[in-house]
C-alpha cells in the first residue's frame, strides 16, 4: 500500500508567453506579429527529512533543493529516496507534507516524515544534494561513492520480442501531454514485458522523470521492477543507469545515445541497453540475449 501522503501542490506545469517567430522565406527572414507559446515550468523544491537517528533521536534534515516540473511531487521525493538508499519501499514514508512557498521563500517544502524505528545515521547523507534539473551524480562527494555494489547484479530472466521495442518511444509518447504543448520535457515510462500496461512521467529532468515513475511503482506496491522495461526520451548516461540498477530494471530502452560510462555499467551489471530507437532501428549495447529476434 502506498505511503499516507498529501497530495502535491496544485501547481502548472506549463506558462504562457510571447515570442516573435521568424521565418525564413526564399527572399529572406520576416517576423510575425507576436504569437503566444507554452513554456514547460521549472521551479524549486526542497525536500526536509524528519527521521530517527542512531544517535540523535528523532531529527530532522534539510536534504535537498532540486528544480524539478511541478506534478507527481510525492512519487518523484519516493523515487528520489529509494535510489539514495534511504527508504527501501515506499512504506518507509508515513506521510508527506507540502508547504507552499511564502513571499519570502523561493521553493516549496515537502517535509518527509520516515516510519518510526527507520533508524538513520546523519553521517549517511554524505552527498552535497543541492541538485539541477539536468544533474543526477554531480553532488556525489568523491569518485569512490560512484561503485555500485556487485549485488546490484541483474538475474533477471526476462525476453522481449525484438519488434516491440519499436512501440516503445510511441507509445510513451502518447502520455507526453506537457512535452507536446512545450517541446522542453524529458519523460521516462515503465512498460509491462507481459502486458500493454506502462506508466508514464515527465519533468524537465531526466532523472527526476525517472524518480516518479520508479516513484509511481513503488507507491504501487511494487518493491522492485522485475519483468519491466525502461523507455527514456533523451540520451542515457551513468546516473540513469544506476537508479535502474536499484530498481531492478532488467532493459533500458532510449531514442538518444547512451554514454561510455552507461554501457560499461550495463555490460558489468548484466542490463540490457539499447539506444537510438527510431526511424525503424536500434542499437543494443549490452546482454541482447534478453531481445528475441526470432
């Protein structure tokens, strides 16, 4: 069962505004009068943890301020938590508590309250967590805290068909309501392997994207993606592959480019990675024993 939570602030995620488009024409370029275009909205949240400490006792932590679309807040903190370590299921949370910004205050507050006897060492939050909407590592506090442990190893047996990966960026597609109004949001979408069921996010972060869908599978009472495929809209670098890696996401599927970092990650951890999914093609870098081409 999903954790007791207040729903997100009933914020918009897109803005008005009015541009002068130019067009170029055989005898050179014209402006138009002025037309009205759809922004995609970023804006800050800061997220406070209150949890027990092993020593302290009951404390409480300022963790983060990341920029994020406002809209499925509570799956995105979800996600967030569980690929740092700090929850291991979405009922480590009791409750989330959304604070609108005042006029003196930039963000808005979401106060996490952790179960009682979910005990954590302030020592853990050794990452620098003032976060962007286009960073996923960069707060990590040296190079050592990037190694994974071996344990993160994929097992995971599932095949797909080789014709349906072609669907994927489609089929996301169709849930990309801001994206179509604003061209300026990544999303990422979990699909079924057995099933046409998926879910789908966007926010003008790919990780934070990523965060609310694991997020959203989480809340559903789903403590792990076994048998699920990842489909992202931009390109897919290390940070991307290591939240599914934690989430046991056995296939990542991408329209953009993967990094080197991401296929050393993929090959090393037995993930399934195929990049540039389109125009009737695709790229598998990793474990292509789980795509059936016949």
């Amino acid at each position: 069962m999903p954790p007791s939570a207040a729903q997100s602030p009933p914020s918009a995620t897109t803005s008005r505004t009015s541009v002068t488009v130019i067009k170029q024409r055989v005898t050179g370029a014209a402006a138009s009068p002025p037309e009205e275009d759809h922004l995609a909205i970023e804006d800050p949240i800061e997220i406070v943890l209150h949890y027990d400490d092993a020593q302290a006792g009951l404390s409480s932590k300022a963790l983060t301020l990341t920029m994020r679309t406002p809209g499925h807040d509570a799956e995105m903190i979800t996600g967030f938590l569980f690929g740092e370590g700090i929850i291991q299921a979405a009922g480590d949370i009791d409750s989330i508590e959304f604070n609108e910004p005042l006029d003196c205050e930039a963000s808005t507050r979401a106060q996490v309250h952790l179960r009682t006897g979910l005990q954590l060492c302030a020592d853990s939050f050794d990452r620098n967590f003032a976060i962007h909407s286009s960073c996923g590592v960069c707060g990590k506090t040296s190079l050592d805290k990037l190694t994974l442990p071996a344990t993160l190893k994929i097992k995971d047996p599932t095949t797909v068909d080789a014709t349906w990966i072609h669907q994927l960026p489609g089929l996301m597609h169709q849930d990309q309501e801001v994206f179509r109004k604003t061209g300026g949001l990544h999303a990422a979408a979990l699909f079924s392997s057995s099933d046409e069921s998926f879910t789908a996010r966007e926010d003008i972060g790919r990780h934070n994207a990523l965060d609310k869908v694991i997020g959203a599978n989480l809340r559903k009472g789903k403590h792990a993606a076994y048998g699920q495929v990842l489909c992202v809209s931009g390109r897919m670098s290390y940070e991307i592959l290591q939240k599914a890696l934690v989430a046991r996401i056995p296939i990542i599927a991408g329209v953009g480019a993967p990094s080197s970092l991401a296929v050393a990650l993929a090959n090393d951890f037995n993930l399934t990675l195929i990049g540039f999914v389109r125009n009737g093609s695709y790229n598998i870098y990793s474990c292509p024993e789980r795509i059936r081409t016949a």
